[in-house]
C-alpha cells in the first residue's frame, strides 16, 4: 500500500514538472530605460520651471529632471568649463550666442523660447517714485541691478538707464547682485529703495511694487532662447524635453507665470 502510494506521489511530481516545462513561459515586462537630464536654465524661470518638471515627469516617467539655476552668465561660463549640461535655457541670446561661437551647443535645437519685460520696483510700504528718472532723487540712496557682466537683467538694466541718461549718475547707489532673484530680495526686504527686475519676478512678492515699465526701445529684446547642449550623453532625450517646453502645455505654464511665448 506504501508503495502504491509513493508511486502516485512519484508520477503526480513527474506530472508537474512536465506541466511546467511545456507551459509557455509569461512574458516579462522589457525593463524602460532610465534617464537623467540636467538642465542648466535663468534662475527667473523657476517658479514656472518648478512646474514643468511635474508636468514632465509625469508625462514621461523614464526622464528625470535636475535644474542648475542662475544667473545665465555664470551657467554660460559653467558649460564652457566642462558642465555635464544636457539643455540651456538663457535670459538672454548673448549667452547663447557664446556658446554657439564654440560649438557647445546643437544649432539645429536653437529656438527662441520666451519673451519677458524690463520693470522697475520698489518696497510696496514705500513706493515714492513713478518713474526711471526718479532714481535721481535724494531720497533714493541703494538701487539694487544685477551684475551687468554676468546676469542678464543687470544688462538690461544698464541699458535702460543709459537710454535714459542717468546710468553714471547713478553709480554710487548701486548694489549689485549675483541674479535678479537676489535684486528681488534685496527690495523685498527693504535693504534697497529700488531694483530693476523682469515683469515675471516681481509677481511672485506681494511686498514689492511695479512703479514702471522699461519702453521696447529703451533696451535688447528680453528673449529666452533654448537649445541642447553638444556635450549631452542623452540627446534624443532632452530634444523631448526642448519639443514640451516648446508645445502647448509648456506654453500654458509659462503663460501662467507671466512669460509670453517667443512666438507670439
């Protein structure tokens, strides 16, 4: 009886193995490529920017995104050093152009991105001038620009000030900053009676006040131009980033943070 029932134990085990052997084996799911970009962008673009990646990385979750924010200058200088930098997004086409004259990036992906204005600010509890010529009066002792060599908006700000003849004037009462979020600061904070930053910055602080708009001709079109960098190990990649940040639902976010797409 023993044996008889080892037997049917030995064939129901033999049974099982032959099942399995024949059995079609399931299909594993491929395993998707991971890739990381680094995207080296205008530290103005971050609120925006902040969003996009959510958007982005939701819509392709094989793609992360890590932003190096500053001023465009200093990324500039970064990329020509050697930076692992997949895209660029400059406030300024000097930056970019810069860049293009060495090589260092794929002139093909070269697009104007975004559009943006020149305004000039001060303490929403002590907003006593109107215009760019009152910087001249007495009362204002600290202006607050960015470095002009190296952050684009201290660029546009000379040449603003300039158009309306008081840049030299107006030099002792400069303090300037390392990017135009720290010209931000220093007016939000009341540590300078006025700053000369983008339409987009000063939405983002209910403490400072918009007194004035720099005119179209007063300085360089604020262009944001964008491209993929030559050095990029993942160019296919980050071309699909450029393509959203281009398309439609980059356009909305962009709109929503105050930029107006370059196309328009």
């Amino acid at each position: 009886m023993r044996h008889r029932q080892f037997r049917g134990f030995i064939a129901a085990v033999c049974s099982l193995v032959f099942l399995l052997a024949v059995s079609p084996a399931q299909p594993r799911e491929p395993q998707r490529e991971k890739h990381d970009l680094t995207i080296s962008a205008a530290i103005s673009l971050k609120d925006a920017l902040d969003e996009i990646q959510s958007g982005f990385q939701a819509a392709n979750p094989t793609i992360a995104l890590h932003f190096n924010l500053g001023a465009s200058g200093t990324l500039q200088h970064q990329i020509e050093q050697g930076a692992p930098v997949d895209v660029f997004i400059s406030a300024s086409p000097a930056q970019m152009d810069a860049l293009a004259s060495k090589g260092l990036i794929l002139s093909d992906t070269r697009k104007d991105l975004l559009r943006n204005a020149v305004v000039l600010i001060t303490p929403r509890d002590r907003t006593k001038i109107t215009s760019f010529q009152e910087l001249t009066n007495p009362d204002v002792k600290v202006i607050a620009i960015g470095e002009p060599q190296t952050v684009p908006a201290g660029t546009y700000a000379q040449q603003v000030l300039t158009h309306f003849g008081i840049y030299d004037k107006l030099k002792p009462k400069f303090v300037f900053a390392k990017d135009v979020r720290q010209v931000l600061t220093y007016v939000d904070t009341g540590n300078a009676d006025a700053g000369i930053v983008y339409a987009t910055d000063a939405r983002i602080s209910d403490r400072v006040s918009i007194v004035a708009t720099a005119p179209e001709d007063s300085h360089s079109p604020v262009i944001y131009p964008v491209a993929v960098v030559a050095g990029s190990k993942d160019q296919a990649a980050a071309k699909q980033l450029e393509d959203y940040l281009l398309g439609a639902k980059g356009a909305s976010i962009f709109k929503k943070y105050g930029f107006t797409p370059a196309a328009q």
